[in-house]
C-alpha cells in the first residue's frame, strides 16, 4: 500500500478500484485496454516507451503516451496483459491450494463440510458444467460441492499443465 494513506483507510476494495480506473478513463483508456495496460505494467516494456518516445515530443503528457502505446500495439499487448493476469491468477491459486493442503480440515466430517455452497463454488459448479456442456449437478452442501469440483478440475487453466 502507498504509504501516503493513512493505516485506517489501507484495505483492498472495489473503492480503490473506481478511484484508480477512473483517473485512466480520463485518458481515454477503457474496459478493453485493461489487458493492454496490465502487460504494460507488469512485462518488461520498455522498448516500447522508447519506440513511441522516437516521433514524440518530450513534453507528451505519460497518459496520452500510454494511450499512443496501446493504439498502436493494442494486440501484443492484450496478449501479454491475458498472459500476466492468468500467471498471477494461477499463483493465487496454487498459494490458496497449498495453504489449504496444509492446513485445511480435509476430514470427512469437517464441519465446513455440512455448511450450504458458497456462491463461489456455485459459480464454479456452473462454469464447469458450461465448458463441459452438461446439466449442473444438485449440491446442497460445501462438501458436496467441493467433492464434485475437485473430481472435475474446477480450476484447469489455473492449475497449468504441470498438474
């Protein structure tokens, strides 16, 4: 976190999100450079700020830089930018999955187990039952849910092809 904010006001939510998209939306940036402008921040992308820097003048604002940028390599980079959110993703993943290896009650009687689905295991349920075109199973419990998902590889482009 910036340590311009206060340590009550430090969290993670949608509020920093608007804040933050709405100041790149002034830019001209929108919904569909997301990727474009997360490969720009997050890949070694310097030599395209020196190319784009080449016909320009020194005195270009950065923001009509980054728009220029994108315009004009709009497709490498929304590569690049899917390339690097679904290697984070896939990094959170493996990071939950093995705190939960190590540490989860994995027991068949686990009280989680006996709790109703999660919204998230619903959604997952419904996006693998759509790639795999089949009915959505009946699940009343977490347990269920959970032994259904893990049978199915809920989570294939998140596990890689190492798994």
């Amino acid at each position: 976190m910036s340590s311009r904010i206060s340590s009550h006001e430090q969290h993670h939510d949608d509020a920093d999100k608007y804040a933050l998209g709405g100041v790149l939306t002034l830019i001209g940036l929108r919904r569909g450079d997301a990727p474009a402008l997360d490969a720009l921040l997050s890949k070694d992308t310097k030599y395209l700020f020196v190319e784009a820097m080449q016909p320009l003048r020194a005195t270009m604002p950065i923001g009509e830089l980054i728009r220029k940028i994108i315009d004009t390599r709009a497709e490498e980079l929304h590569v690049l930018g899917k390339a690097a959110e679904l290697e984070r993703r896939r990094a959170a993943y493996r990071a939950a999955r093995a705190s939960w290896d190590a540490n989860g009650d994995k027991g068949a009687n686990a009280s989680w187990r006996k709790r109703p689905v999660t919204r998230n295991q619903r959604f997952l349920i419904a996006n693998v039952c759509q790639t795999a075109r089949i009915e959505p199973p009946e699940l009343s419990t977490r347990g269920q849910a959970a032994d259904w998902l893990e049978l199915r590889t809920a989570h294939p482009q998140l596990r890689g092809d190492d798994e």
